[in-house]
C-alpha cells in the first residue's frame, strides 16, 4: 500500500471520539465582571476544579479560548491508571525521598478511585470499564526491570500487578512484538469525549458560568484581588486557577517555561468487527509499552476497531503527515493489519515536567495544576478537585504533588526546541536496545 491508500473514504483529521460527542459552546456567554474564581482552561483541570467550586456555593467561570472540550482532554487515547507513570522515566526517589514517593504513589491509587466516584456520582455515560492494562516489555532488560515494578506497585498504589512471562502474552495481546510484560488491573478505559462532556454537562447543572472563545491575555494583581485579561474584557476574581496544561501559553509565562508540550499522535482503523479486534485484543486489555518512545493502542469502545497512538513524530508535524508513521508502528505489531485503512488522525499536546511528576501548588495567587505526563484523565481531574478543595479550605492534609519544587531549565521559555533532537535519541536508543536483544 502506498501512504494515500491506507485512508478510508471520508478520512477524517478530527478525533474519532467527536464523533460521539464533539466540542461545544453551549451557555456560552460573556465573562462576568467578577467572580469568586476564574478557572483558565475547559480540561479535565478546569471542569473538575469549577465542579467542585460551584457545588460548594462559589462563583465560579471557566475561561475557554475555543469550544468546550476543544484542548488535549479529548484528544486524548481514553487510557486511565493509578500510578503506573508517576515519574516513569525519571529517578523520582533521588529528587523527592522514598517517602514521599510512596505518598505520590498512594494518592495515585485514591486518584483513580476518585475517577471512578465522579462518574458514578454524576452518573456519566462514557463506556468506563476497568479493563486492566498490559504493559510490554520491548526488550529482556526491560521485562527484568518490571520485576521490582511489580512489588512497587502493589504494595504502594495497589495496582494488582501481575509479571506475564512472553510465553503467556497473547493472553492479552496476539503479537511476537514484545518479550512479556505486567499486567496491571487497577487501570482501564474511557470514551475520553464522553467523559468531557459528562463533566460539562456536570458544571452546568452546578451553575458554573462557561465562557467560550475567550482567551486569556495576562493576569495582574496579587493573590484575593486578581484581574485575568480576556479577549473579551477583564474579570475580577479573588482566585484563579490555571489548567491549561499542554497549552500553556504567553500569558502565564512563569507556568509556561515549567511545562513541556509534546504532540502525541492516534489513528483509529476502519471498522473491523468485535470478532476480529478481540483476537487481537484477547483480555480486553488497554495497551502500552516500555519504550522511551512508546507506543499505546487500545479497542475502541465499542469493540470493533483499534485506536494506535504514539510520538510519531518530535517536530510539528500535522496529523495527516504522521498518520502513515503511526500506521508504519501498528503493522509492526500486528501484522495482521495489513491492507486495513484508517478512517481518523488526530493529534494533542501532553504536558509533561522536567522531573516527570505531576504538579500543584500556586504563583502569585495564581493556583495550578499542570504536568499530566501522560496520566491526564486520572491526575488531572483528581488534582483539579484537590486545587478546588485546598481554595474551599477542606483537605485534612496536603496533596503528595502539592508544593514541589517546580523547576525549569536555562533559556527554555516553554517552546520545546530541543524536542527533535532529544526524541532522535531516544529513538536510537529503544532501535539499539531492540537490535541487541
């Protein structure tokens, strides 16, 4: 097949979860004058924190600088955990301290459960099932290293991790890619867009104000007498929350040289039929992998195409142009693909740290709640709640990712050039780890 001829008829550069529930700007209505709290950002971030305001008697607006649902929360694979990627990649423990790890690690655990208790309490339909995850193992090196993994997970964020040795692998996932994996039950699968919209429709009943196409241009003042400069004239707030994550922008530089936006790209095939897509999906499981550059592949919810995401690409790229990478990728772990066509490519910024940990505290008056690191549908909601419960004064004791320091690096001001070189490497690297195996 040449690039053109993997896409189906109709191909489409949105999400394949609009279908279902696209963006909106339902309510929208000019900025209030003043309000009790400005939340910047319709994400999981802001939705959670408002949610939580407005149930508890605060005027609150959200500021949205396009439609509702518009950013990374709906764009994102519908993947969720509890503390399987707090502080992947990083050395968490010579930063922080064993126990405070262990603390990150426990509210992980609470974060997922917290997940769960929103959707059951605002009775949201977004085809939530704990599926459970498998994690593969790219190399032998890299099975051995889940072996301390497993014990970390269980015994600090109750994961119900399991080692899968490669000879039982396609119990889980039908490929001769990986060299085993974990499994990892307290995890599962969203309809990321549902789920938003859940939460939208949440804030709405609450009474939360919801302005639209209203970008925030800076914030002056100091902490109980704020004014957040909008396209569409100044709000007065006595508290303002930023939730813009993976794009952060110009009028928050202190917030935007701390977060590192990188594109992560998602094809979703033709339909293919519950019979075929559970061959390949034999648990039901979510997937990921343990690759620097990794890929992350689940079923649609529906159970009859496959939805294939990964860093197709570390420079700007549109999706279009990735989606042939990304299709490249998913034949190289199912074959048995080949000559299906793709019918969606999409793409969003995930926010990551420079210690790979996920952040909260506030600036200025300013609170936040920034640094997904790829957890965005658990973290984010649970850290925008606890944003809201700290300003409502409610939380018996600080969040584990509450008051960390939250570094950046020399003459980086939140434009990631050095992302093509970095992701080059990386990629060498996950080549050379697999060359010698």
């Amino acid at each position: 097949m040449t690039p053109h001829d993997i896409f189906a008829d109709g191909f489409k550069t949105d999400p394949y979860w609009w279908e279902a529930a696209p963006p909106d700007d339902e309510g929208d209505a000019p900025p209030p004058e003043r309000v009790d709290v400005a939340v910047i950002g319709s994400g999981y971030t802001g939705m959670s924190a408002a949610l939580e305001l407005a149930r508890s008697g605060v005027d609150v607006v959200v500021l949205e600088a396009q439609r509702f649902g518009e950013g990374a929360s709906t764009r994102s694979g519908g993947m969720v955990s509890g503390g399987v990627n707090v502080g992947k990649g990083g050395d968490i423990e010579t930063l922080y301290g064993r126990a405070r790890v262990d603390e990150m690690l426990a509210e992980a655990r609470d974060s997922y459960d917290h997940l769960e208790e929103i959707i059951r309490r605002e009775n949201i339909e977004c085809f939530y099932a704990r599926t459970g995850r498998f994690v593969g193992a790219h190399t032998p090196d890299a099975f051995k290293a889940m072996a301390a993994k497993v014990d970390d997970l269980n015994a600090h964020a109750d994961a119900g991790a399991t080692l899968i040795p490669r000879e039982r692998q396609a119990e889980h996932v039908n490929t001769e890619y990986y060299y085993g994996g974990m499994t990892v039950d307290r995890a599962g699968g969203v309809h990321p867009s549902l789920y938003h919209k859940g939460l939208r429709e949440a804030c709405r009943r609450a009474g939360v104000k919801l302005s639209a196409h209203t970008r925030v241009e800076g914030i002056d003042g100091s902490a109980g007498d704020l004014t957040v400069r909008t396209s569409r004239g100044p709000v007065r707030a006595k508290e303002v929350v930023l939730g813009t994550n993976g794009y952060t922008g110009k009028a928050t530089p202190w917030h935007r040289r701390r977060v590192i936006p990188i594109a992560s790209y998602i094809i979703a095939t033709e339909p293919l039929g519950r019979e075929r897509v559970s061959a390949l999906f034999p648990s039901g499981r979510m997937i990921a992998d343990s690759k620097r550059v990794l890929y992350y592949f689940r079923p649609s919810p529906d159970g009859t195409r496959v939805i294939f995401g990964g860093r197709a690409s570390f420079r700007s790229r549109t999706a279009l142009e990735t989606a042939p990478v990304l299709y490249r990728y998913m034949l190289g772990i199912f074959p048995q693909l080949a000559g299906v066509k793709i019918t969606h490519a999409w793409n969003g910024n995930v926010a990551f740290t420079f210690d790979r940990v996920p952040h909260m505290g506030d600036e200025n008056g300013v609170h936040y709640a920034m640094g997904c690191n790829g957890s965005g549908v658990v973290m984010m909601s649970h850290l925008g709640h606890r944003v809201a419960l700290k300003i409502l004064g409610k939380t018996n004791r600080a969040s584990a990712f509450d008051g960390l320091p939250f570094e950046t690096r020399p003459f980086y001001t939140g434009v990631p050039w050095f992302l093509p070189t970095i992701g080059a490497w990386y990629k060498f690297r996950d080549w050379m780890d697999r060359r010698t195996a």
